[in-house]
C-alpha cells in the first residue's frame, strides 16, 4: 500500500464581508427605546416654551423700555459699584476667615474660644440686622479715639464723620462673609488626609510651612466650589446694601423707577444685569474647579466646548451604525 504524501489543496475561500458576514436572517440588535424619557423633556420643552411665550409676548415688561434704560450711566455706574463691593467684601472676608479658621484649629484654647465665638456671633445674626446696626453705631460711640488702652487718646473723630454708607456696607458685608468663610476654610483644611501631615512633620517642616504648601493646595479643591458659591451670593447680596442708601445697581433702577413709575422694566434691567454677571462667574469658577481638580483624577472633566463635540461625534457615529445596518441585507443577501 502506498501512501501519498501529497495534500489535496482546497480551493481558497473569499473571507465574508464584514458588513455581510451575518447574512439577512441574523436579527439586528436594536438599543433599548426609552419612551418615559422622551416624554418627560417633551413635557419640560413645552413648559420651558409656555413661559418663555408669555414673558416675551407680554407687553406688561414693555421690553423697549429695558433696551433703553440697560445701558444707561446710571445703571452702569450702579453695577460697577456693585462688582466693587463684591470684589473688596470677598477679599476681605476670605482674608480674614482664614484667620479666623487657623485660630479655630489652633492649640490655644483663647484663640479658639474667640474664633468660635465670631462665627457664632455673625452667622446667627441676620445681615440686614447687622447692616442697620452698624449704620446707626454712631448711637452708641459718638466718637471714636486712637491711644494708649485704658489711657489717654490722641487722636478722636465722631463716628457719623467717618462711616459713611459705603464704608458701613463694606464693613458689614466683610464681617458677615468672614464668619461663613471662617467655616469654608476650616472645612477644606480638614478634608485633607492627615497622613499629607504627618509626611511634612517627618521631613522636619514647620507648621506654618506645612500649612502654605501642601495643605491649603489640596484644600483648594473642597475650598474653590464653596467659595464660587459664596462670591455669586455675595453679589447678590451686595442689593441688600440698598437700604443704606448706597448707590449699588439695585438702588440706582429704584431712582429711576421712583421718577418714572415704570417699575417692572427697571427690575427686569437690574435682574438681567445679576443674571449676565452671575454666568460669567459661573464659567469662571467651572474653570477654577478644573484647574485644582488636576491632581485628584486621571482625566480632567469636560469642558462645555468638548461636550458638544462629544455629543456631535456621538450622533454622527449613530448615523453611521444605522446606515451601515440599513444596507446589511442588500450586501450580505447574495450567497
């Protein structure tokens, strides 16, 4: 018996085109329709287009007067005085609060004690109270004197001369702001791991040194969220200042209102200007985040610009899959 060895070749065979590899009688996997969804933002959408229909068609806004009365000098001086006091009651405050905060965590009984007591004080009094309080603190210190404690003064002026309405908003804005700054500092200080602590201690670095370098970084990143809420409040709350007579954007609409008895657009110019300055410091304080979150996860979250591009790339990928599974059994039908 002979053996051959040679091998009987088989005839090639053509690899199956991918789109057609499946041929038409294999199902098509079809995602999942969520029908809840869909109607729940068509219900919102139409919601949204009710309201934003009886805002703009409601001559009751008398939206040419707004357009008139937006960029006034009146209103732009009211709302750069506005930005100002934000800006100086932020960076006062927030000075003062990490004091304030580092007082609290410190090992002096006397210094906590204090500490503790002025966010006490301040965060339990309301801010129109402190405002009027010390609007009228010329009641109980007619004069107020520089010098030796308990001893001789050499220099005096009357308090009415020297806390006027602007430097009274400043001051109580920044000391009301203080308090709660006081607690976003300490709060941020504590969120780091006390391991980060123990590290710098056994490295031979000072407690001060500790603190500037490697905690209060890291805190930035519990401290940045709460402080961008904290500077869109206080603008906000720089209107309340209004009852001080201070010239702010709030008050500068009410002397125009209060000549021309047209009420709701100038609230609607004062309630645009907030609205325009809050999301830019919206945007602002997004960034800021993604600048201190750098450090705590491998990718940086997403800007809106790159969102948008996601979600483009997203249904152009769909459009694509969709059009590739139409054409599936015309390429794959032919056997």
């Amino acid at each position: 018996m002979v053996m051959s060895s040679e091998v009987t070749p088989t005839p090639a065979t053509k690899p199956p085109n991918r789109v057609g590899a499946l041929g038409p009688d294999v199902p098509r996997i079809v995602p999942r329709r969520h029908l809840g969804r869909w109607l729940t933002a068509a219900v919102a959408l139409l919601l949204f287009a009710m309201v934003l229909n009886s805002v703009v068609r409601n001559r009751a806004f008398q939206w040419d007067v707004v357009g008139r009365y937006f960029t006034t000098a009146a209103v732009l001086e009211g709302l750069l005085l506005s930005l100002w006091l934000t800006a100086v009651v932020m960076v006062l405050g927030f000075l003062l609060g990490t004091l304030l905060a580092v007082m609290r965590l410190s090992a002096n009984a006397v210094l906590r004690t204090l500490s503790w007591g002025y966010v006490w004080i301040f965060r339990s009094t309301p801010l129109l109270v402190q405002l009027l309080f010390w609007f009228n603190i010329g009641a109980l210190y007619p004069t107020l004197g520089l010098g030796i404690p308990f001893g001789p003064q050499f220099i005096t002026v009357k308090t009415v001369n020297l806390l006027g309405p602007t430097l009274t908003a400043v001051i109580g804005l920044t000391l009301h702001e203080s308090a709660y700054a006081a607690e976003v500092v300490r709060g941020g200080i504590l969120s780091v791991d006390s391991g980060q602590t123990e590290a710098a201690q056994a490295l031979g670095l000072s407690r001060r040194r500790t603190l500037r370098r490697i905690v209060v970084p890291q805190a930035m990143r519990s401290i940045v969220p709460t402080a961008g809420n904290m500077l869109i409040g206080t603008l906000k709350g720089t209107s309340i200042v209004s009852v001080l007579a201070v010239h702010d954007l709030l008050y500068s609409v009410q002397l125009i209102y209060n000549q021309t008895y047209q009420v709701i657009p100038l609230l609607m110019v004062a309630t645009l200007w907030y609205i325009a300055v809050t999301t830019v410091l919206s945007a602002g304080q997004f960034y800021v985040e993604r600048y201190y979150a750098r450090g705590n996860s491998r990718a940086l979250p997403p800007t809106p610009l790159q969102r948008l591009r996601g979600h483009l790339t997203a249904v152009r990928h769909r459009l694509s899959a969709a059009t590739a599974a139409d054409a599936r059994p015309a390429i794959g039908g032919d056997r």
